[in-house]
C-alpha cells in the first residue's frame, strides 16, 4: 500500500527544504515565490528500528523497508482557487494525494522574506484553508446540480445525496473544511467519490528555529491553540536542523540528536505522525532472503494483510503464523519463539498488530 502526501504552504516556509530533508531529492529551494513549479516527487523509506532489529537477529541477504511517496507543491497565494498565482495547477495536484502535510512558518528571520510581510501562521493557514474551501465549494455546486436533477427524475437516493451534499456547502460556505463537517457513513462515502481536498486528513508541520523545536515558541503555542477542535497532528520541525541531520551517517545523527535533546529525528515524527493520521500499521515478514515491512491500514484481517504482498496470497489464504515482535526480539530467532510456543498459528478472522512478524500459508 503505497502512501501519498502532499507538502503545501504559503511561498518560502520551508517546503522545498523540509522535501529534501525527507527524501535527499534536490528539489530547488531559493529565496522567493514559486521555486518550486512542477510537483518534484521524492519516495521515502519508513524508519523503523525493529526493522534493524529483526536485520541483526535474522541476518538476511535484503532489507527492505516499507515507504512513503512525498509530494512537494507550489506555494498557494491568495487567489488561488480562481487562478491566481499557480492557483488550479496547485489544486490539481493536491487532489491526488491521500494526505496533507501542511508547512506553516513559526520561526522569525529578516533574511527570509514572507509573501505576506510578516510572519503569522494563524494568517497563513487561514488563507490556505478559504483557497482549498472556495475550491471544494466549486465541486460541491456541481454535484448538488447533479444530484438535484437526478432526485427530480424520482430517485431518492439522489434525494438523500443532494440533502448531505447541501450539508456539506453550507459548512465550507461557513469557512469549516470537509474533514470537520459530522456525517454518517454513506455521507463519508459520497464526499471521498468527489475526492474534495479539505476532506483528506491533515498534519501541520510548525517549521520553527532550533532552539524552538523541542518545546515550541510564541507563534506555535498561539497557533495550537487556533486549531484546538480540528482533527489534526501537529508536530515542531526545524528545517534547518534537518537539513544538517540528512547529511550525516546513522551513529552521528543519533549523537547529534541527544545533544539537541531529541530522540528522533524530524523526519522520523512525521512519518510516524502520517502512519497514525492514516490509521495504519507495519507487519513484518523475515526470513533469510528477505526481512521486509508492509504497511497496512489498523484493523486489516489476516488474508488482507496477505494480499498486499500478493493477490494469490490473499484468495488462497489458508492461515498465518504469527509471532509478535516483542518476542521474537526477547528470543531471538523463529526457532526459539517456536519452542517457547510463542509462534500463534491463526485464521481468517484474525487481525493483524502493529509489528506483527507473519508468515502466510496458502493455496495456489
């Protein structure tokens, strides 16, 4: 399952730079508006140290991480959803992505000019939020036609889709995006077929100064509190740490971190972040080929877990044999997890955990 997100923001808050932090692409990062004018894609490995666990234990010939795709948009200006600036281009890019990762400038710096003059991430996020809003409105408009002319015709399913439709113009008309509108699960269903933006879960990314990136400064703790009711992550990032954190090997960046008073890296919080905004999980396979992550989405039965490594897998799904990370890192190996009976043999129904360590049996 491959997992898409979008970075966006105003011009110059660091989206270009935190983009190349995440994926060492060499997308162009320069001091002024619209550096970046066609979407630089760059895809990502997960970190996840029970990965480089179960690579010592195992000792295999591969490891191979599971990923993210990262996609780094032009900046928005006001206007946009009519066409200023990149305005559509934008908008149209944003569209095809599963998940949001929206930059906001928290750090103050006269050598960095703000599109806007100064610096206000309460301002930039509101503006952001009416260009995405005016933008789902247009869609919405459509499908209410849409659906009116169907209910007039005696359809009342169209009916019922025009009145949740309605809903959901009234909210962005109010300024509320998609994804903090309540609605039922046919409603849920119907928004995410017309793939509005403002639906899609969101993360900010507070782009602060080093010495802010540990317990935040005046513009987060105004900014927090600004999106209290929202249904959102919020994590402090300093681009220009991660920036210096990129180039290192893995026991530098580990000591450099401690020194800041950190146990991870930026990079690593957001992916974590994204992964829990999406509800999804790792599982692991290892053996002595291979030690591999999947992704998955929470809740994901055993023969669906299965079939993201193959379809065949899936529809000829037989059982699995699991065994939880924790014990196989306490044992050791699959041998002695086995012995121990630690190794669950399980079914169809069975729901896969978070670091499960799986191994599928099935019919061809």
């Amino acid at each position: 399952m491959g997992l898409q997100a979008g970075i966006v923001g105003l011009p110059n808050v660091g989206k270009s730079t935190l983009f190349n932090c995440l994926s060492n692409a060499k997308a162009q990062s320069a001091n002024f508006p619209f550096c970046t004018i066609e979407p630089n894609v760059g895809t990502i490995t997960v970190p996840d140290e029970r990965l480089f666990r179960l690579e010592q234990l195992v000792n295999p010939q591969r490891v191979i991480p599971t990923t993210i795709e990262i996609v780094d948009i032009a900046g928005l200006v006001k206007g946009a959803s009519k066409g200023e600036g990149l305005g559509n281009q934008f908008l149209g890019n944003i569209k095809n992505t599963d998940a949001i990762i929206h930059v906001v400038r928290c750090f103050d710096d006269d050598n960095v000019v703000h599109v806007d003059g100064s610096v206000d991430p309460i301002r930039d996020k509101e503006i952001i939020d009416t260009e995405l809003q005016l933008k789902d409105l247009e869609s919405v408009e459509r499908a209410i036609q849409k659906y009116q002319k169907m209910a007039k015709a005696g359809d009342k399913a169209a009916l019922k889709a025009a009145e949740t439709l309605q809903k959901v113009n009234d909210g962005l008309s109010a300024g509320i995006s998609v994804r903090n509108i309540d609605l039922d699960e046919e409603g849920i269903e119907l928004v995410n077929s017309l793939q509005l933006i403002t639906s899609k879960p969101v993360m900010y990314v507070c782009n602060v100064d080093e010495g802010s990136v540990v317990n935040g400064n005046h513009h987060t703790k105004k900014f927090e509190e600004s999106i209290g009711s929202e249904k959102a992550e919020i994590i402090y990032i300093s681009a220009a740490i991660e920036s210096e954190i990129a180039t290192m090997e893995r026991d530098d960046q580990l000591m450099f971190l401690e020194e800041m008073g950190l146990t991870e890296s930026g990079v690593g919080r957001l992916i974590r972040s994204a992964y829990h905004l999406l509800q999804y999980i790792t599982y692991f396979t290892a053996g002595e080929k291979e030690v591999r992550a999947w992704t998955i989405t929470k809740g994901t039965k055993a023969p669906g877990a299965a079939g993201v490594i193959h379809s065949d897998f899936e529809k000829g799904f037989i059982r699995a044999e699991v065994i939880h990370f924790a014990d196989f890192d306490a044992l050791g190996s699959e041998a002695k997890c086995r012995e121990a009976g630690k190794l669950n043999v399980e079914g169809k129904e069975y729901i896969v955990q978070d670091g499960d360590v799986m191994h599928f049996r099935f019919n061809v």
